[in-house]
C-alpha cells in the first residue's frame, strides 16, 4: 500500500522535552511530604528467616514503620505481565508474597524500612537483626531436579512446567535422515540493564482507592495484580505510568508496586515511595533464561531436513514469574522458520535460587535460535553443503500454517531477506576475504543467522488493543490509548496511524503523557511486539470511526453528502476535484457549537484482534578473533529485517540498533555471575558486568525488507524484539568460521575462548 | 417517578477526604521549581500608563521578569464563561488584554512581576515607577453615560447594551388597569467571597502545549478563551481543575488564567503560580451588578396585573465579562413568574469604573425580584388585598409557554410553595404576632416573596453535556464528566445517577479528582444551575447505555436474552423472578478475558439537550427592627422549593441553606464600596466588607415541595441559584411589615435604616 505519512521518519512527538529533560519520569514528578521505602534482603540464598528484631531500626530518627512479611496479607500473587485467563489452568503461577520469611534467593526480600529519608531508611536495614536456617541451594536446574533436592516452593519439587510439542512423528523422520548431527548449547543468565531503574510510589487518592504511579510497561496489569497481591477489588486500584526510561520486558513484570502501595497502606495513605538500586535491579527484579538444549538434527544428503529433536531446560531461578512460556515458546517460532516434518521438542523449566527470570526482550527465542542456528552449521558442515544454502533449502515459505500454533502466516520475505542481506553485506567478497586470514594471530571469519518472530500473543492469549479520540474544537484530535510508551516511539506510530487514517495533520493529533488506567483505554501493554499491531489495529478502527463521524458531520451541517467528501491535509475536500471545502477546525467548530445539533465528535474502540503475523529476518557478522586474547572484535554486522510495512523508517532503524547492541553484548560479554559458595551474585552492578558502552559497540548496519503483511494495520508486522533475535547466533557463527571450532556456550568472552583456543592447540 | 437512589441522602465521594484534608486543591497540588507571578495594579481608577519604568524592580533578588503590556499579545478577547457561539452578533465582548495600559478602574492590571518567591515578588511590585495620564471616572452608570464622559471602551459610549422586551400591548395595559403603582428600587454590588480565591499556575506540557491548572468552573471555556487570549488554536491548551472551594459564578468568569499563562510563556514553559490575595479577589475580579429599576405596575381593582413597565440600568464596571445578558434576563423571569399580558422590560447595561459585573449565583434574578417583588407589595397596600393572595391571584400555572424565551415549561408547583410554606412557616400565627408587636423598640414584622429560575441557558446558548463510562473488571465502573464539581456535590449526584440507572451500586461508581480538558467528555461547566440537568441528562444516557451493554455481554457470553435479564444491586438477575444469574463483575470479568469475544466495554455520550425546566419557590421571613440601632433581627426564614425531583435531600439542603446565607448578607449586610475621591475600593477585605460569620446566621428552613419535571433527566430542575433569588425581597417585605415603611434600596444596613426611621420620624 502507499501512505503519506505512515512510512515517514517524522519526529517523536516527545523529542524536544526529552532533550530538554523536561519529560517527567517517575522519579521527576512533582510530589510532597513523600516518604521513603528501601528494602531489607536475604543474606543467605536459600532457607528460613526464624526471627526479625526490628527493635533497633525503629529507634533510627527519621524511621516510620518497619514492615515484615506478618504485616501484610498472607496471600501470594503472580507476578507476570501475562493478560489475566478465565481459566485457571492457564494462569501464571502464584508463588510470590509481598515480603517472605521463606527465603528462595539471596537477596529475597523479608522486611522494608519506611522513613522520611532514604538515608534514614537505609541506616535502619543495617539495624535489623535477622536469624536465618539455612537450607542447601541450587544455581542449576541440574542440581534443583537431583534427588532429595528440597523444594524451593513447596508441592513443586522444583519444577514449574515441562511439556512436549510433537510434529509429524520424530522416529520416522530420523529414519529418513541420511545424516543426523548432534550438539549441546548453553545460554547464560543476562539482565535487562534498562536506563531508568524500577521505581514506584504509592497513595491514597481523595477517593478513597490506591494510586500506583510506577515505571511500568503493563499498567493495566499491574492494576489487576495489585489486586490480587492484597485480595481487593481490582477498581479499588488506579496504575499511571509517567514517561519510562526502558523496561525490555523487565518492567513487564510486576515487582515494586505492591510494596510500594503496602507501605502507603501501613502509613495511612501518605505517598511512599520505592526507587531501586541498579545492584537490586539487576539481580532481584528479572533476568533473561539461561536455557540449555539438547539437540537432534536429521538431514538429507541434499540438506533436506527431515527432522529435529530438541530439550530444552530452562532456569527460572527464585519465582516463576513468567515460567515456562519463554522456555515452551521454542517449538512454533522453529516451525514458523524451517520447514521440519517432524519434531519433538521437549522444555522443562525449573525452580532455582538464582535471579527469577521473566520476559526480556526476545523472550526466549536469541537462545533457541543460539542452538537452531548452531546446529544448522554444523549439519552445514557435516554435509558440505554452504550454510546460506542450507538454510535457504528449508526456510518456510509465506502463506503457511504453523503446525504448533495452527496459525496461518502469510507475508514472509525471510529468503529475500537472506538475500538481500548477502548483497548488502558483500557477503562473498567478505568470505573470500575471511578465507585468506585463517593464520596469525587475527583470524577473521563471516557468520550468518536466520529467525523467525511472531507478533503479539494470539492465539495463546488475549489480544485487545484500546483506542479512544477526541476532535477538538479547532480540529486538532486528543488521541489516547492504553498501549504503553516505553520510550520505543510507540507513541509516535499511533499519532501517524491516526494522521494516516483520518487526513488529519500528524502535529494536529495530541498523545498522553501517562497511561492511567483511570482514563486510558483498556490495553494489556508492552509486549510482544504487539503493539504497533494489536493496539495499532484498535488506533486504526477507532481512526476509521472518527473520519466516518465528521464527513457525516459535513453531511449533517452542510448537505454534502459522505460519497462525495474527503479529508486530506486538515481539510473537507471534495473527493473529485480535491477543492477544500472547509478545514477540519472549521467543521469541529460547527460540530462543536451549532445550537441545534452541536455534538462533541469521539470514537472509542475497544478491539479483540483475532490475528498474528510473523516478523523474520537475518543477521550477518564478520569479527576477527584475536587468538591471543581471545578477544572477538566485530568488523561489521548487518540485520536484515522483514516487519512488513515499517511505519516510521528512523525510529525503526533506532530499534534494531538497539537490539543488536543487546545482542552483540549477549554475544560476546554480559553474564550474571553467582558466588557458587554462598550464592550470592558476583557482579549485579555496571562495573562487573559488562554492558556495552557505545564505545564498545561496532558499527551496526540496517535493512529493511518490505512486503505489508496482510493481517497487519498498515501492513506492519513485530519489529521492537525482532533485531535481538540472531545475532549471537551469527557471531557464533562468524567465530565458528574464523577458528574452526565450535563455540557452544554464551557468551564468547576472551577467558573462556582462550581455553578453547587452548584446549584445541591453537595457541 | 420511584428512584432506589436518586432521593437518598447518600455520603459524598470526597467527604472522608475533605474532612482529613487530604483532597487536594490548587495550592495543595504537588509542584516543583514554581516561580510565583504578581499582578501590578493601577492607582488610579481612569486614564492611561504613560511610562513603566521596571529597572529597580528587575533589581529585587529572585525576581525572574517583569512583565508589561508591550511584552504580550496586543489582542483582546472576552472572559465571561459563556460557550462559544458561532454567530459573531451574540459573542461576548473581547474588551480585555492581558495587561493593560489603559486603565479603566483603580486596581486595574497594569504589569506582573514573576519571581523565585511571593516576597521578591511584592517588593519588586513596589520598585516599578508608574507615570499616568488621569481621566475623569465614573461610579455609576448615571455619571459614565452623562453627556460629554469620557469612553472607558473607545467607541462604546459606555453603554455595553441596551434591549427593550415587549409582550403585548403595554399601553393598552396600562389602560386596563385600575390603579398604576411606581415605585424605583436600586442594589448594591456584592462579591462572591468564595473561600478559596482564584489561582492558577500553567506550565508547558511535555508535548510543547500549554497547561493551566486552575481553580475554574469552566475547563473547557477556559481552554477557548486561552485560545482567544492567544491568538492560538485552542488545541494548543490544556485546561485541569482540581478541588475547587467554591465559585458562586466568580470562576465562571477567566480572570488570572491567561496571565499565568503568558507569564509561563515568558520564562521558556516553566511552571508559574499566581495566586489572587483575599484584597484583589474582592475588588478586581467580578462582582454581582447593582441594578436600578424604574417600575410601574398596572392592576385591576380584583388583584388581576394587566401590565408591567421595567427600566433596568445595570452597572457592568470596567469591562464587560458577562454583560448585558444579566440585566437582560429579568423580562423572561418575570414572565415565568406572573401573568402579566402587557409588558415593556427595557435594560441598559452600562460600563463604569467600578469592578467588572459578572455571573454570580442567582444571575440577575435577586435583583428584578427585589423590585418585583417591592412593587407588588406595594400594590397590594394600595389595592388593600393581601399581598399574598395577590401573588397567587397572578402566578403562572404548569404547562406554559413563556412570551419571552418561547419555551414551553411544564412543571410548576409555586403555587403549593407558598401554601405549604405558608403552613410550615405558621405564617398567620406569626402575622398575628408580628401585628400585636408594631410600637416599642423592637418591632416586628413578616413578609414574602416569589422567584422562577431557568435552569441552564437553553435556548439562548448552547447546552451540551458530556459522559463516559467504563466497566472495570470488578464490575465497578469509572464514570467521567466533563460537568464541574466546585463544591457543590454534583460528581456525588452523577453517581447516584449512573448508579440508578445502571442498578450498579453507589459505592461501585467512582469518579474523577480532576475535570481535564483533555479527557473529560465536552461539556461547558458549572453555571446556571445546569449540571444535575443538561449533564445529568448526557449520564443518564450513558448509564442507559452502559446497561445494555453490559445486557448485551449477558446474551453473548450467557446466552440469556436480554429482554429477561436486568441489574439489581450490582448482579445480573432474571426480571421475572429476581434470581441472581451473576455478579456484574463477574460478567466484567468475562467481557474483558473471554479469549473469543472479549472487548472492554464503555459508554459515551455527547447530549445536545434541548430543554429547559423552570425551578420555582418563595421565602417566607419574620425580621424585629431594633429602632434604636436600625438593626434587623431575623426571626425566622425559610425557603420553600420546586426544583422537581429532589436528587440528594442533605446536599440539597446544604444549597439552600448556603443560599439563604448569602442572601440574608445581601439583604442587610455586604456593599463593596468605593471612594468617591478616588475611585478606590474602601473595603475590600473581609473586615470592612461585611460578610456574615456562621454566628451571624440566624436559624434557616428549607422546605421542597416535590413534583417530577417531564424534562429533567430524573425529574430534577435547576437548585444551585434559585435559593439566593427571594430571601432579599422576602426580608425587605418584613421589614415593610414591621416598621410601615418601604425600603427601596439594598443593603437594609443599620446605618441606611436608622436614616430612613429618622426621616419617617419613627425615632
């Protein structure tokens, strides 16, 4: 399709206050008389706390209150930004409580200081004794599923899901293979590392309900776990979310708010406030799974795959949080990007007493395509088949069912992409050029990855998108949605949506600043990919709505009747000649004020979207290993996306830089590292864990390739966690070439590769 | 009708706050970095700012800028809260600038200082050197409209309007008449005195819009006149308004908020406060008219009025803000009060250098019944009736049309007003009494009086009310409007409203902190006694519609027809037998989550309400006149209403008790006075201007006579005013009664009365 100005790098509707630094966050908010709340943590990682004396923390000037967990509602709650299901054998699992004597990881959260001061409140955690019994604790799934193990959460014996997706019938498709290639790969633990750290404050509005203003990607969630972390009606809850300084699925989890409102409760209403530390963020919020898979590829000698068995075992650590749905999410994103008439894909996700891991951008599919793409060049190899070939043979093709999901996907542009990309890439010159230097002390080698994306959460879960406008009287609309700006643009996109759709101005269309689930329509948040897509299509329709209403306005005050009339550029035009009839200003004035028929024009769309779309694409690396160091350094390194129709072409490419940067340090540096001795972590702070600074990144290359996706609004399909997807896989990949040998573990970094290098003769 | 809750003397939604003083106002809102903004004001009360010299006040630490004339948008526009009209002809008068450097009365806003703090500000407002050119001013219309005046407005002639309503024949009246009774009556200019004085701050918006939250009764005319102000489109501006205290049609009037604005503007969108002293709101913002009137009545021998002759010279001040429409609403009034086949209302409304007349609670009507109401007393003595049954002789019955408005008005239960107050009141038990106490030093006397009231302004200005409601998952529900909560109760009443309508209870429906222009539904604010009425009705069709979606959600997920179902008391029941099927939250649950068919579901309306209902009632008053002091004692008062349905009796008897207050103060108490010399206001704070303490008071009655309105959207006519319009004529009349003479001018204060009983040599 052509747009106007869908498709436009137009600006961020919130770039200048961001420069400014006059966008408020959570933390920039106005507030008065806000007091302070800091929590205590656990310093053994796994057992009992058997007596909390408080007594001295309460005698620090400036302390309030000392909560423990006898202070709060005994109840326990989910803390995953999944939508709610009516059915209970789908719903997240409720293994959390407010604060815990049962202490499941170092650092587990047993008591919360409130003070006037955060200096105050600090000094008083240094003042509670705390005695604790000790039970054995366990930083793998291994040592968590071994005999005699006990439990972390009770009944549970340690393990929250295991499941089976078969296709088609593995034994006879391992029969047809000539060739069946094994191998093992291990992810680590990361942490989202988002820039603003999570934080939360909470009151007693004048209404008598809790007000939760949070840095949230799921207000409308939060809301309902609010709910259900203190056993009240959900109404009695209200979640704004202010301007947020990243989440990538960490703040898709709900962990702050319900102590933040807790303590407001225990305050009678005062507004409290709970800022984290960055060493709290990244070891006691959510983490990436570190997944672990055993793999089975059978092949054709002509490269044909005829079948694949797959285990994987996910480490979940402390809480479920959003359990085995990133582990299990595996199987249908490989059906959705090689053609494999038979499979068996086994996941197990367990209980440790490491971080708790949740959503973070990707959600499970950078590992599972670290092990699919792993293996696939192995099978390359084995077979003397080009790796790009092999792919190429067995991608999916568009217009298909997925046969895990039973999803029909129709655009699908990965070949072209894998193409296009090869191009683009000088794919062949780079190879021939990484071929003359496989001696010396820099080995330079070319890797490729390819993966697959699904949009949103249909057909698994709830999909609705919420929209509601406003034409104001000088014609200018007030758009508001319950989507939620994380600071990816999504705000932007919706105001494009609207400007494409109605003809109305996109500096005519006014966005929100918060999502407040007091106002903001209803919408389960940032996720998934989905909203562009999901509450795109709700934009989209209540869009369509409100053009509808004000050519019938026309209609009504000037007898022009609908057939005949368009807007385009803020103006009534008639649709033949394009003469102006009237600016829309004019008309909302009219609609506005006319004695007689005078009526506010709305539309509001609440939209159940009964669709998904595949997002694909590649990544194609060329790094040079310095055998000496092990050090892996990244020439170039190019993603190639297929998202459909790209909506805004600059905030797009800011997207997949984005994701790439992640990805390259999740290749190459970021891991989570625990004391094996006591199970402490080692590194939760920006110093000892290697995050990227720009400095450290390579130069990142961009392509799009695009075809609109039917079933998308304006043909978009996911683009915000797509860009995460294959590039380790394509490093690996790259390093594979450029030593000859298999690196099978996350991430590559210089020690562990100097071993390789040594245990292989190389240096 | 039978209402459940409608009728109920049901808690207000923000009592508990307000009682903890928790409900947060203007001033209470939490705010950060707020410069303060004060207002330079001239000391002269006519003529012209020759030079503003501002260096040494620029000297004064923390002050930021000085703002004057020339620093702002040379454009006039209008302040009166009026909805726009699309015919220029009836547009208020644009006759303000932000500042001004023609001064048309003494206090008049000549530059603003803006700076870190109130102090800097006031001792720099005192460092600016101000030279001026003095006009000639004018007190009273008599003295502006004099041949040879100088123009306060060039071009005006300083007559703002002048309008003639005719009914019938007025000579051929005249003619019929029997006898002609003259009399003049004259009022004073009283001010509002609302406890909280008018403030405002406004900032710039992270989306480069400006935002002002402002104490106001009209967000969303405050926006247009922003608007206006500006020279910018309306969409530009963002209007909030918090917990208001109070308005009584003062904050019908934008007054400070384009200041704030413009001094936002001044310092690059910084937040800026300004916050009116006790002494400026007084003097410098909008005061009730003091009107005169020429009448003369025509009267048959039996009572019957054949004719009316009103002049009305009304006193607008230095700018017209609501202008002539308050003097002009006299002829409508009086016609839907008595029969009166002939009549001439002639009006003028003139420009003085006085504080600008605007709206204040009862909009004109205490004055013409002050006059009406005198003159028919005096009638009645020279016809030797009994005045009361000269009124009944004369009341317009039910299911009228006024000659004046052309609106047909249907209920009208005046006439059992006065019966049953006259029972209530032991009228003719005190008249005995009253009678047997005519010498001595204290004498006693009863008298009454009649008003009509409109409710709202149809069909003179538009009428639109606005609202939305969403069905939260607990089945509870969010109910916005865009009507005005200023203290009055009205978010308390819509409540009741969507909770009889939806059969969802009370205390399930929760409303808004804040009105906010850019989420609450359209609709023009608090003013002529409209909201339970014009928005009442735009709720109850969208309570009307929530139900039956929520009915229709009963027959998609339930399969249960709609024409069986019903809500009662927050549960799904069958119609016939009663029998629960469900609660409506556990209905909300499904109609958000069910995977299939889930959607939010909301109701908005936008209602153009073509109606208008005439409230109606008398006060009934035993005053003792000391006739050594000229004091009057009030003994008793009630006040007997029609206002239709009554929707909450308690917060319906607050009105009108509050209105009685104000009225007895009017009656023989508060005058804001100017100093002839000058021009300067004498008492403009609350020790000189003589505002009754609760002490003061005495003992007040209400009484309703109930009857259903076929208009009101629960039987319910306007309330607000009509309480304010007949106690002054009410007490005049017993005053007349007790000491035998009448008393043509308010306020009936000692000082006046003593002179009066001095002349008539009584003392």
């Amino acid at each position: 399709m052509s747009y106007k100005i869908i498709g436009q790098s137009v600006e961020r509707w919130d770039a200048i206050a961001k420069v400014q630094g006059k966008a408020d966050y959570t933390a920039d908010l106005p507030k008065k008389n806000v007091l302070y709340g800091k929590i205590l943590r656990a310093t053994i990682a796994h057992g009992l706390v058997k007596k909390l004396d408080v007594s001295e923390a309460l005698k620090v000037e400036g302390v309030i209150k000392v909560l423990t967990p006898d202070d709060l509602p005994d109840l326990k709650f989910p803390t995953a930004g999944h939508p709610y299901t009516l059915d209970p054998k789908l719903a997240d699992i409720a293994d959390r409580n407010i604060l815990t004597k049962r202490v499941r990881l170092y650092g587990d959260e047993i008591a919360a200081v409130i003070a006037e001061n955060e200096l105050a409140a600090e000094k008083a955690l240094e003042k509670i004794k705390v005695e604790y019994e000790e039970f054995p604790f366990y930083l793998s799934p291994e040592e968590a599923l071994a005999e005699g193990a006990v439990e972390i959460h009770d009944g549970s014996k340690n393990l929250i899901a295991s499941t089976k997706a078969v296709v088609g019938d593995l034994k006879k498709g391992l029969e047809e293979a000539d060739h069946i290639i094994e191998g093992e790969y291990k992810t680590q633990i990361v942490q989202h590392c988002h820039m603003e750290n999570q934080i939360a404050y909470a009151y007693k509005g004048s209404d008598q309900r809790w007000v939760c203003v949070s840095s949230t990607q799921i207000p409308h969630i939060c809301r309902r776990i609010l709910g259900e972390a203190f056993g009240m009606p959900w109404g009695k809850f209200r979640v704004v979310k202010p301007f947020i300084g990243g989440g990538f699925g960490n703040k898709q989890d709900v962990t702050i708010e319900p102590l933040a409102v807790a303590m407001s409760m225990a305050v009678g209403g005062e507004p409290v406030m709970v800022e984290l530390q960055r060493e709290e963020s990244i070891a006691w919020t959510r983490v990436r799974h570190a997944i672990s898979y055993k793999v089975k590829l059978g092949v054709k000698k002509d490269g044909t795959i005829t079948a694949l068995e797959m285990d994987a075992v996910s480490n979940n650590g402390a809480y479920a949080s959003h359990g085995h749905s990133i582990a299990g999410k595996g199987a249908g994103i490989l059906q959705s990007l090689y053609k494999m008439p038979n499979m068996e894909y086994n996941s197990k996700t367990v209980y440790t007493n490491t971080a708790s891991a949740g959503a973070m951008r990707g959600y499970g599919v950078p590992q599972v395509i670290f092990a699919m793409e792993s293996i696939i060049e192995k099978a390359a190899k084995e077979l003397g088949i080009d790796p790009v070939e092999l792919r190429l043979k067995n991608l999916v093709g568009p217009n298909t069912e997925n046969p895990v999901s039973h999803v029909m996907f129709f655009s699908n542009k990965l070949k072209e992409c894998v193409e296009e990309g090869m191009k683009n890439f000088s794919w062949d010159e780079r190879k021939k050029q990484a071929d003359s230097q496989k001696t010396g002390d820099f080995r330079r080698g070319v890797g490729m990855a390819v993966f697959a994306y699904a949009t949103g959460v249909y057909p698994k879960s709830l999909e609705i998108g919420g929209c509601r406008l406003t034409l104001n009287q000088d014609g200018t609309v007030k758009l508001m949605v319950g989507a939620t700006e994380i600071g990816q643009g999504s705000d932007t996109v919706f105001k494009q949506m609207v400007a494409e759709t109605t003809g109305i101005p996109y500096d005519h269309i006014y966005t929100d600043m918060n999502t407040d689930t007091d106002y903001s329509p209803f919408d389960t948040g940032a996720y998934a990919s989905r909203q562009s897509y999901v509450s795109g299509m709700a934009v989209r329709k209540a869009a369509i709505e409100l053009k509808e209403k004000i050519l019938d306005a026309v209609k009504k005050f000037d007898d022009i009747d609908q057939l005949h009339t368009d807007i385009v550029n803020g103006n009534i035009v008639y649709k033949h000649s394009g003469e102006v009839i009237q600016s829309v200003g004019d008309l909302a004035l009219k609609s506005y004020y006319d004695l007689a028929n005078g009526e506010c024009i709305t539309a509001e769309v609440s939209n159940n979207f009964h669709s998904n779309s595949n997002a694909m694409g590649a990544t194609f690396a060329d790094v040079e290993v310095d055998i000496k160091t092990g050090k892996v350094k990244i020439l170039n390194i190019l993603n190639v996306h297929d998202s459909g129709h790209i909506l805004n072409p600059l905030l797009a490419s800011g997207q997949v830089e984005g994701g790439m940067g992640m990805a390259v340090a999740y290749a190459l540096a970021e891991e989570l590292r625990y004391d094996e001795k006591t199970g402490a972590p080692l590194n939760n702070n920006l110093l000892d864990y290697k995050m990227p600074t720009s400095m450290d990144l390579p130069d990142m290359e961009t392509l799009f390739v695009e075809e609109d996706d039917p079933m998308g609004p304006y043909g978009n399909k996911a683009l915000g966690e797509p860009p995460i997807c294959s590039p380790a896989a394509a490093i690996r990949n790259a390093v594979l070439d450029a030593i000859g040998i298999e690196v099978d573990e996350l991430p590559i970094k210089p020690q562990k590769l100097m071993e390789i290098l040594k245990n292989n003769g190389i240096v």
